[in-house]
C-alpha cells in the first residue's frame, strides 16, 4: 500500500470478518459508542456456519453450551432443536443475532480486507478492501431492494480507524492437497470448507472423498447413502466417537436455561470451556475393569472431551494416553466388519486428542456397506489428479465427483492471507515466518491498536470457541473504552512480554503430548509452515486468570501511547 494513500472514511475502528467474533465485537464497541465498520468476505454474515455446508456439517459441542452467553434475552429465547445443531440451524442462529441486535447495518458483505498499513504519524490503519468471494451474491441480492435494507459492499474501498480488530476465525483459509493435477479433472470438484450453496447431488455418481479430518467424517456417511459408490482416500486415520445426537425436549432446554448463569461461570473456569469435573487419579494406577467402564461411559456420552479428561494423565503420559487410544482401536475393531480395514482406520500415529477429536454419526459403520471403498494412502500414495479420476501407485481410480476434506491452513492462515504492516512497514508474514509471536494470543509487537479474536497463543481451538471468543471480545472492548478514558492513542505489546508469553505457550505445550502428533495444532498439515504449538495449552480458566491479571495492572506487557 503506498505510503501516500488517503482514507475515504474514518472510523473507531475496523472489524474483519462477520461470524460469531465479529457480530459480538462489533455489538460490544457499538455499545462504547464507537463508529464501527465490519468487513466480511462472504455473501453473508456467519463465519465458519456460512462456508462449510457440505452433507452432514454439524457443531461437535453441544448447541446450548455453543451460543452467545452476553445476553439474557438471548439465551432465553431460542430454542434449539438438537444436542448437536446442524449447520442450518446454527447459521439461522447467527442471522437471528445479527438482526436482533440490529448489526447488519455496519457490515459490508462481499469485501475482502486486502492490506492494512499502520500510519505512524496518525496512529491509526489505514485498510484496503477490494471484492470477495460472495460480492457477486451481494450484487444479485441487491438488486431489486430498497437503499438501506441490505449490508452491501464496499469493496475496492480505503478507509482509516484507529482500532484493526482481526475477527477471521481460527478455520477459514481452506487448504488443498498437495497434489498433482487438480484442475485436470474434468468433473466436478468441491472443497468441505466451500460448499455451494445450492448443494451437490451425488445420487447415481461414482465419488472421492479425499481426507478423514472432522468434516470428511461428518461428510461420508451422507454421501454414501446417496452415490453409487464412494471410494474414501484416507492419508491418516483419525480417532473419532460416537455423538449419540438427539432432539432436544423442551424440558432439557428449560433446565439447561434455569441454571445457566452457574453454567456459564463454570464453562469459563474449566479446562475446554465445558464445565467438567477435574480428574484425580491416573489411567496407571487403577484396574484395568475400572478404567474399561470410564472409557465406556465417556462412549455413551457423545462428548468431545470426556475421555480426555477422564483421568489426570490422558493428555501427558504416552502410556496413559495409550490406554484410552486401544479402548477406542477396540470399538472400530468391533464396529468395522474387515479386520484389514478396521486395522487401517485405527490410528497408531499419534495419541488421542492429539489431532483434533472427532465425533460421528455412523463413520465406521459406513465402511461395512459394499459400495464404500477404502485406499489407504500410507500404502498407496496418491500421484495425481487426471482429467478422469485419482491415480495412486496401484493405479488409477474413475470418478465424477472428487471432494476435498483437505481442512484449513489453521490459525494464521486468513490472518496471513491479508498484507497487514506494522512500525516501520515490517510485515507480520514477515516477523511471523519462523511461527506466529503474540502477547496473550491478542496483541503482536510492533503492531500497535491490533487485536487479534483468537489468535495463536490463546486457547481457542481447545476450547468451546463461543467461551473463548466471548472472553477475548470483552477484553478488547474493555480494553478500548480503557484507552479511550484515559485518552491514549494506542496500546502495543512490549517485545519482552510477548517473547516471555511465546515461550510459556511452548513451555505448556511441551508439558502435553500435543507436539507429538504431526497435526494442523502444530502447523504440520501445511507444508513449509512452522512446526509450532498454535493454541494455549494451559486451560480456558488458567488463561482467563493471566488476561484479567493484565488487564488489572493497566495492561501490563503493553506500551501505551498519547
């Protein structure tokens, strides 16, 4: 961005991204009485819940536990209709929100941030917009309605603010596989992480699923029932559980609803942003027939975490965490008809909850039908894409339709993807190309009065993402009104705190069996990416603790400007 540029428009400040961080980030410093601008790529607010569409996408945390605790009303009001809500019911969710406390006036669809250069003189960021992925939705569903009834665009645009909040989510920049030959294939091809909105028949069609991450298992037992046969290339298998999902009775959700304040408070103090009891003994030191029936419980439940944090050393001791894994290698054994295909679907490469954990609906199962085929890529590597189909080392396989569960470049990727420069003109692509430096997952030095919702550093991925963007939103907006009160310009974290924070983030990773795995938690499913821990492994309540401790102290690790 040049030098010499000059904004459009000025506000308080700059929101990118649209989903569950941007609509409360842009409600919170509303209420501050800030001139607010929020900038969304897509054709529609919803973040995650608007991308990912494809058959069977659903939430893996509990619907009532994965909402909005800011505001009473809201919680008590709507009603949800499953333990784990779809992806329809959660985008209706978020549209409501966005309605409800009026927000879509201030977002602009269809614009992608570009660059953001910080103006040293003026302390503040000057923004470059140009068109998303979703303007052209925005132009046809502008056309016909009156001025002011819908969030337009404003790509192609440059505006200052003196606040850059970074709402972009922790799983937005999609990723491919590293493959040969992709735009060869003559049929069609579909990424999880940007499904058409229309939707994808596949009934009567010869399909690839390539990928066995969280949405490639959620995906494949919808597909299978509808194509003529589906053929499953799996480079790692993954641990997943069953999610036993249920409707949800009016009477759950009335109990749920009478105790939430006590709830909520709970899932802020906890380890994932769920409230659960702490374990107290080791999966070691008690007998094999207890240890069975916990982790049969935890099977029952349909819960992401429980098996985790049934014992005290699940997640740090390889022979503890070993136990749990042969539990979960058992079911697939019982589940999975083919002793060779149940051996390949179980993982043996890294400890359970090492990788992202998975719950399902029928996965395992799915391999049992006749017109489900499984290649395993660790003994047949996949060697291109051609225009008819995928070709391994055992040769090549026809398709008509070849979906990518390939995942995200996680974390840093979207935050990346956009040319934001600091003091002096530095990049962060640049001061982050050996892995991502931040103060509390939320600031960066050298790049005063940005804030990142979620960023690396903070437990956001391990965590209930609704708990840890609520926590990181209220810090910042108070954070702001702070600076605002005390007439400061700018606030930018102090290389010293954030290189003492860069390595307690590692110190507490390395304490786990998290850098174990070759898993997108470290940055190992990019290739080039930096092997480093991304997410805060010290616990939703402990890291809480640290920000308000901050925060008390006038924001201390921060230098703070007039």
């Amino acid at each position: 961005m040049a030098r010499d540029e000059t904004a459009a428009a000025h506000f308080d400040a700059v929101v990118v991204g649209a989903g569950l961080a941007g609509l409360y980030m842009l409600h919170r410093l509303r209420r501050l009485g800030l001139r607010v601008r929020v900038y969304e790529a897509a054709g529609g607010v919803g973040g995650t819940w608007y991308w990912n569409r494809y058959p069977g996408a659903r939430c893996d945390i509990e619907s009532m536990e994965y909402s909005y605790s800011f505001s009473l009303e809201l919680e008590q009001e709507w009603v949800w209709t499953e333990k784990y809500p779809s992806q329809p019911e959660l985008l209706r969710y978020i549209e409501h929100v966005a309605d409800r406390f009026d927000l879509r006036r201030d977002i602009r669809l269809g614009t992608r941030v570009a660059a953001a250069r910080f103006d040293e003189a003026a302390s503040h960021w000057v923004i470059r917009t140009e068109p998303g992925e979703g303007a052209a939705q925005v132009a046809g569903d502008d056309l016909g309605r009156d001025a002011g009834t819908h969030a337009g665009t404003d790509a192609g645009e440059t505006v200052s603010a003196q606040f850059l909040v970074m709402a972009t989510g922790c799983l937005s920049a999609v990723k491919s596989p590293e493959v040969e030959g992709l735009e060869r294939f003559e049929g069609d091809c579909h990424h999880t992480g940007r499904w058409p909105h229309e939707g994808v028949d596949f009934t009567g069609r010869r399909v690839a699923v390539i990928g066995t991450g969280s949405s490639g298992i959620q995906s494949i037992p919808i597909i299978a029932e509808q194509a003529a046969h589906l053929t499953v290339f799996q480079r790692t298998p993954n641990f997943s559980m069953p999610a036993r999902n249920v409707p949800l009775d009016p009477e759950t959700q009335r109990a749920m609803k009478a105790g939430y304040p006590e709830h909520r408070r709970l899932a802020r103090e906890s380890l994932f942003g769920i409230p659960a009891d702490f374990p107290v003994k080791s999966a070691l030191e008690v007998r094999p027939e207890e240890r069975e029936r916990r982790y049969q419980e935890s099977w029952e439940k349909g819960n992401l975490v429980d098996i985790l944090i049934s014992y005290t050393d699940i997640l740090f001791d390889r022979r503890a965490n070993d136990t749990a894994a042969e539990f979960i290698r058992g079911k697939i054994r019982e589940i999975v008809a083919d002793p060779d295909v149940a051996s390949a679907l179980s993982p043996t490469d890294h400890p359970v909850g090492t990788k992202r954990p998975c719950l399902d609906s029928g996965y395992y199962a799915t391999y049992n039908r006749d017109d489900v085929t499984l290649v395993d890529l660790q003994r047949s590597p996949i060697v291109e894409i051609t225009p008819k189909g995928i070709r391994t080392t055992d040769g090549e396989h026809e398709f008509d339709d070849i979906v990518l569960a390939t995942g995200f470049d996680a974390m840093t990727g979207a935050l990346l993807s956009i040319d934001i420069r600091g003091k002096g003109g530095r990049s962060l692509r640049e001061k982050w190309a050996e892995g991502p430096r931040t103060y509390l997952g939320i600031g960066t030095a050298g790049f005063p009065n940005l804030f990142t919702v979620t960023g690396p550093g903070s437990p956001s991925v391990l965590s209930n993402m609704v708990v840890s963007i609520e926590q990181h939103v209220e810090w910042i907006a108070d954070c702001v009104a702070f600076l605002r009160r005390r007439g400061f310009a700018s606030i930018d974290a102090t290389v010293e705190a954030e290189d003492a924070w860069v390595e307690h983030v590692k110190e507490m990773g390395d304490l786990t069996l998290y850098p174990t795995a070759d898993s997108w938690f470290m940055g190992a499913n990019v290739p080039g990416k930096p092997r480093v821990i991304l997410p805060y492994c010290g616990g939703v309540g402990v890291y809480r603790q640290k920000c308000d401790e901050v925060a008390a102290k006038d924001y201390e690790g921060f230098t703070l400007s007039s």
